[in-house]
C-alpha cells in the first residue's frame, strides 16, 4: 500500500530551457536524478556528498554542479549510482519527514501549490508507515496540512 503514496511524477528543474535535473522526496529521502551525455564514459563522472552540499562533474574539469543543499543529509547513507545514461543521487534526510521545496538552495523552488502537495503526500506516507493495516492512499486533507514532523507528537522512531 506504502507504493500508492509514491511520488507520482518527478519534478524537473530547468535553468534556461536546458533540464538541469528531476528529483522526487520520500518520507526519508531526496533523488536527484541527472541526464548524462551520452559521449562521456560514465567512468569519468564522480559525486561528492557533503552534509550540506553536492558536487557533480567530470574528472578534469569544473563541476557541473556545485551547490548547497535546501537541508543536511546523512552523508553515510546517503549514495550515487549511474544507470544507463542516468546518474541517480540519493539524499538521506537528517530530518526524516521534512518536505523539501527543492533538492538545491535557491534554485527550482515548488511552487507553493506544489509544495502543499508534497507535504500533504508525505503526511500520508506517515500515517501509512504507522499504520500498515490501513489505507491512506484516497485520503484527502481540507485546508492547510500540518507539519508531518511535528504532528501529534512528531515522527515514531521505534
């Protein structure tokens, strides 16, 4: 049932008309998923995770990106992979539950619809988790939805 909470689509970041990257959020992470050229062997690519921050490019020359994250991430669980042409980070959150606006400071903000959205999905995908015999898959807030971090009591870490 937790699958039904799944991000739907990815949001997508552009700068210019060029995609820049998609990504998604979970309860406990962020994927940040980046379009390879296709000429370049993927042996080339590298990632660096910080608590803050994340780098990507090409060994030998600048990073493609180099930027701060919205919010810290675990660096220990936190990954790279590379499929096919795709290079797929996964971002732990340090703050399990917080729904974040955009994987990268300043840059492809949700809209504040959108926004709402997301944390109203992850609200949901909580109370999935605390209650794997129910369904919240067709359940609907009205008006504005609470923090999922802080709502009754805050996330379960047992």
């Amino acid at each position: 049932m937790a699958e039904k909470l799944a991000p739907e689509k990815r949001h997508t970041f552009y700068h210019g008309s060029q995609k820049v990257f998609e990504w998604d959020q979970t309860l406990d992470e962020v994927n940040m998923y980046i379009t390879l050229p296709k000429e370049v062997p993927t042996k080339l690519f590298y990632c660096k995770i910080l608590s803050k921050h994340v780098e990507v490019g090409i060994k030998g020359n600048p990073p493609y990106m180099n930027h701060d994250l919205s919010s810290a991430v675990k660096t220990d669980s936190s990954f790279w992979t590379i499929e096919d042409d795709t290079l797929h980070i996964t971002l732990q959150k340090r703050d399990k539950g917080q729904t974040w606006s955009s994987p990268i400071e300043g840059q492809g903000q949700l809209d504040p619809y959108a926004a709402d959205l997301e944390q109203k999905r992850l609200m949901l995908q909580r109370f999935q988790e605390e209650n794997p015999g129910f369904d919240f898959s067709q359940a609907q807030f009205s008006g504005n939805c609470p923090d999922p971090r802080t709502f009754m009591g805050g996330i379960r870490t047992d």
